[in-house]
C-alpha cells in the first residue's frame, strides 16, 4: 500500500471532503431537447480529478441522439421511472432498467438513452470516469427491431 501523502496547510478543511447540497448543482451548459441535466462533481466544482457526477431528468418519451462518451467509462444509477438503453453499430441490442438498478457503458459504445414511459420523469444519476465531458454524436441508422438482452453480470447468473 502506497504512503499517505502529506496533509496540506489547512489540514484537509478546505482541500478534504466537498459536500454538494442537491439544491445547488448547477445547470449542465450542454443540453438536449427533453432532459434537465445537473452537474454535481467536476474539476471546476469541486477539483475532481477523475469522475464527474451529475443528475439528468428525462422527460417522458424524450431521448438522446446516438453517441458514445470516447474513453469514457459511465455508470447510470436509476432514481425513478423507466431507462431504455439502446447500444451497438446500429442501436441493435436494447435492455430497460427500473428503479435501484444501474447501468453501466464501457468506452466507446454507441448507445442511446430513451424515457420508457410515456407519462413519467426518467430521474438518474451520472458517474463518468473523467471530471471532462466528452460526447461524440453519431450518425447511426437504427436498427427497426433492437434484439432484447437480459442483463445478467457472470457472477450473478440467472
């Protein structure tokens, strides 16, 4: 295990642990019609080096273009209502995800987050692996039948 670094000159108090109230994030400057994105933890906020964190409300039926978030690794946390996730070449492979479950997408995938529901707020937390945000819109044609995948991790086998 590697030494504890030297305490700086305030001791942590300052430099140390950042509580940020969620009354106070601020509004994501990127935006997409039909989804209130929040930013919570970035370099500018709070000096995060190597996550950023946020919320994004999705209004029913709204959804993103296709892109993909470079070497990014994302976690998507569901607070309320229903996540449609749709990924590959050709937004081929779909799965949905409820309440306590979460999401996650590697580096590089082509995906698309989609409200499944046509009356409720999709609420969800973010965690990207770097405080920079990094989205690269694509030019997919969606597959017309998106093959449905259960998400089974291999430890947990259904």
């Amino acid at each position: 295990m590697s030494e504890t670094p030297q305490a700086p000159e305030d001791g942590w108090k300052h430099s140390g642990v950042r509580v940020v109230r969620g009354d106070q994030l601020d509004p994501a400057a990127a935006t997409t019609p039909g989804m209130d994105r929040a930013v919570a933890i970035d370099r500018a906020r709070t000096g995060a080096q190597k996550l950023w964190a946020g919320t994004v409300h999705i209004h029913a039926n709204a959804k993103t273009g296709p892109h993909h978030h470079g070497p990014l690794e994302s976690v998507i946390y569901v607070v309320s209502g229903r996540a449609r996730m749709r990924w590959g070449e050709h937004l081929e492979f779909v799965a949905e995800a409820g309440p306590g479950d979460f999401i996650y997408v590697p580096p590089y995938v082509p995906h698309q987050e989609i409200n499944a529901s046509t009356d409720e707020t999709l609420s969800c937390v973010l965690v990207r692996s770097d405080s920079e945000a990094v989205v690269v819109n694509l030019k997919i044609e969606p597959a017309e039948a998106p093959e449905g995948v259960a998400w089974v991790d291999p430890i947990h086998k259904r």
